[in-house]
C-alpha cells in the first residue's frame, strides 16, 4: 500500500509565544510536528503493519523542517519529501500548500493520504480538503477509526461529539482527529535509522510550478494575542456584606446588572 502523510511543522502553542511587530518571533518560538499529524503518522504505521507497503511523509516549507521530517523517519515512515518553497515564496496561504501538495501527488502514485485535521498554529483545517479536491478523490475529515479491507474504507468520524460511520473507497484522503490512536515516541533505534533514510527536496521548478501558479490569494493583516486576564478580587469580611459589595461591583464595575 502506499501511504502518505502530509505534515506541518508548527510552533509549539504550549509554549511561550512572542509577537513583535505584528510577526511571531521565530527565535522564541519551540517548533514541533503539528500535534493532529502525529495521529496521522501513527495511522500510517499502523497500516503498514497490517498491509504492508510504503510510508512516506510530505511538508512544504523550510530547510528548518528537515528536523520535524526526521522524527517522523524516526517514528517510522520510511522516506521523506521537502517541498522547499524557501527560495521561491515570501508569502503563501492554504491554496499555495495544497497546491504545491497536488501537483507532487500527480507525480507520485498513492493509495491513501492521510493529514492532520486542523494545524494548531494556522487553524484553518482547508488543507487536506482543498488537496483532495485539487485531486479530485474522496476525503472524510476528524476521522477516530479507519478499517481498510481490499478497495473498501469503513471509517468512524468525529462529529461534535456524536460518530458517523461512513463506507467508501481507496483512494482516499483523511484527516486524523484525536483519539484516532496513541502517537508512539520515536525509539532509539528509531532516531539512529531516520538518519540513513532518504530524505529528498523538491523546488516549484521540480514540480512543474511557476511562482504565478501558486501566488496566495489571502493574507494575513494581524496577529495579536488575547487579551491578559486581570487578576480576580477576592471579597472579605462578613457574607452580608461581601454580597453588597458583590452586587454594588457588578452594577458599577462590570455594568451588567
Ligand atoms: C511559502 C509559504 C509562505 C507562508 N507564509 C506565511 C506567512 O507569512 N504568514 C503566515 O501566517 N502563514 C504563512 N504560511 C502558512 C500558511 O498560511 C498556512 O499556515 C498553511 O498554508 C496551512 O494552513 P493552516 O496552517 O491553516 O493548516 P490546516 O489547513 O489547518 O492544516 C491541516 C493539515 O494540513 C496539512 N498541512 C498544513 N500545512 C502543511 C504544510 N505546509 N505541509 C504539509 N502539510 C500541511 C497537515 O496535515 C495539517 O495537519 C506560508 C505558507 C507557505 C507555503
């Protein structure tokens, strides 16, 4: 079988993030696999061990993602494609990724994609979709449960909290919700044999691309962060009394009463 992961590496959103001038201060910022694609990479491994095949995993981006594409190696996929837009791009959006994604899919023959189903970082969850429809095949999103027997796909998605159970067939697109499985760590073993497995870059140039065919059609005009929580008041003294001053804050402070 042959299976593919597209991945993003993200920002940490766990950690500590700084914004200066309207950009994410790259220097502070811890960077990781987006979260949801380790589901998908987990996914993958657990169906070659059932199927049998190929895994390879796919990001566009950086030369700085080299390092998010061998963890994954380490996980155990077995190869690994670095669509480096670095030279190419300044800017781009989800049409210029799933673009850039689809015109590598129809130089490289698949059975299933599986992707993440939101980036924690970006947010927009239009990746996956737009690159199956770039590729006109199926595709089911915040999938939890995914059977393949021969062509036929059963799979179990998430929907707000209750599940459909949907039937269809390779070959197909999906994206991992959580719960989906348990991603594994990489072993050591795992991290001394990510270093010996191909890792190739591709530019646009390589995948039959212009700059024009991929140009972004949105942009992003500001970035900020919420706003800080004041500390809350503690009220003291008799009950009686605290509920007065309650009452008499929630007119006058908080002006909704
Ligand atoms: C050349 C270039 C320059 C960019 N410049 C900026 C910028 O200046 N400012 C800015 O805010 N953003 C920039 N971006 C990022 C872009 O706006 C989106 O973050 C990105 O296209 C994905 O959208 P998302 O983060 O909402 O992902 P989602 O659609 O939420 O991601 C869902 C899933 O799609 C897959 N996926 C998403 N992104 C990738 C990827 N890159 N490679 C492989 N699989 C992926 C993963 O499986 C992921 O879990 C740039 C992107 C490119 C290609």
């Amino acid at each position: 079988m042959n299976i593919y992961v597209v991945m993003k590496r993200t920002f940490d959103t766990e950690e500590k993030i700084v914004i200066k001038n309207g950009v994410i201060e790259e220097g502070d910022a811890k960077y990781i696999i987006n979260p949801y694609d380790e589901y998908a990479i987990e996914e993958a491994i657990l169906l070659k061990e059932k199927h049998d095949g190929e895994i390879t995993v796919v990001t566009v981006g950086g030369e700085d993602a080299e390092k998010e594409l061998r963890t994954a190696l380490a996980m155990g996929a077995d190869k690994a494609f670095l669509l480096n837009t670095e030279d190419d791009l300044e800017d781009g959006d989800e049409y210029t990724t799933a673009k850039v994604l689809a015109h590598f899919f129809k130089k490289n023959e698949f059975d299933i994609i599986l992707a993440g189903n939101v980036a924690i970082d970006g947010g927009s969850g239009q990746v996956g979709p737009r690159l199956a429809e770039l590729l006109d095949i199926s595709y089911v999103t915040t999938i939890t449960k995914m059977e393949i027997d021969g062509q036929k796909v059963t799979i179990e998605r998430d929907v707000e909290g209750d599940v459909e159970v949907i039937e269809t067939s390779l070959p197909i697109l999906v994206t991992a919700q959580q719960g989906l499985n348990e991603p594994r760590y990489p072993s050591l073993p795992g991290i001394m044999k990510a270093k010996k497995k191909p890792l190739e870059e591709l530019e646009l140039d390589d995948l039959d691309l212009d700059k024009e065919d991929v140009e972004a059609k949105s942009k992003v005009v500001e970035i900020y962060l919420p706003p800080k929580k004041e500390a809350g008041k503690v009220l003291e003294g008799e009950v009686q009394d605290q509920v007065k001053e309650l009452v008499n804050l929630l007119k006058t402070d908080a002006k909704v009463i």
